[in-house]
C-alpha cells in the first residue's frame, strides 16, 4: 500500500490508503483457528495466484487523513510514506536478523559447540 500510494503521489484526486496491520493480524489469526488452512484456486489445476492488498484486505483499508490539503485533491504525503516505507524496512531488517541469530543459535547447539 505505501508503494501504491508513493507511486501516485502525482496523481490528482488519488486517495492515500493504509492498513491497520494489528486488526489485520487479528481477525486473520481468529479466522485460522476457527477454519483449517486451505489454497484458494480458481481452477483444481491452477497455482493459486498472489491478489493484491486492496484485493485481500479491502475491509480492512482505511484512507489516510493528511496534515495540509492539496489543490488536487491528493492526500499523498509524500515524505510520511516515504517515512513509513523506510520503517518497514527497517522493522523487517531487524526481525530477520533477530530470526537468523535464533537459527544460528539452534544450528551450534545441535553441533555442540
């Protein structure tokens, strides 16, 4: 979502979107409990094909309210995606680094040293 929106950031009346991750997380961690894990195919034959975040969270995307009007209508800012993309970044770096330390960790105690 935050690509899209940098990417439109010129676009006249484009609407800035958003997605509250948190309620995602938890009406998708509700929803797998109560139903066991399925694919979803259009056809028995076909790989299931990866939908966009508007496609699969649509209830979920919120608009964003943004700090000063445009003449275009546009409520792109563009230094507060560019801002939220870097801390994704950021965020994800680290929880790799933390996985791969805990990975790490697991590989030398099988190995004993």
């Amino acid at each position: 979502m935050l690509s899209n929106n940098i990417a439109n950031a010129d676009t006249p009346n484009f609407k800035a979107r958003d997605l509250d991750f948190s309620a995602v997380l938890a009406s998708q961690t509700k929803e797998s409990l109560a139903v066991p894990f399925a694919f979803k195919t259009t056809h028995a034959k076909h790989i299931a094909g990866k939908e966009s975040a508007s496609d699969s969270y649509a209830g979920a995307l919120l608009y964003r309210t943004p700090n000063q009007p445009a003449i275009d209508q546009n409520t792109v800012d563009q230094q507060v995606e560019l801002a939220k993309y870097a801390e994704n970044g950021i965020g994800f770096e680290a929880a790799f680094t933390r996985l791969n330390g805990a990975f790490k960790g697991l590989l030398r105690a099988l190995r004993g040293d």
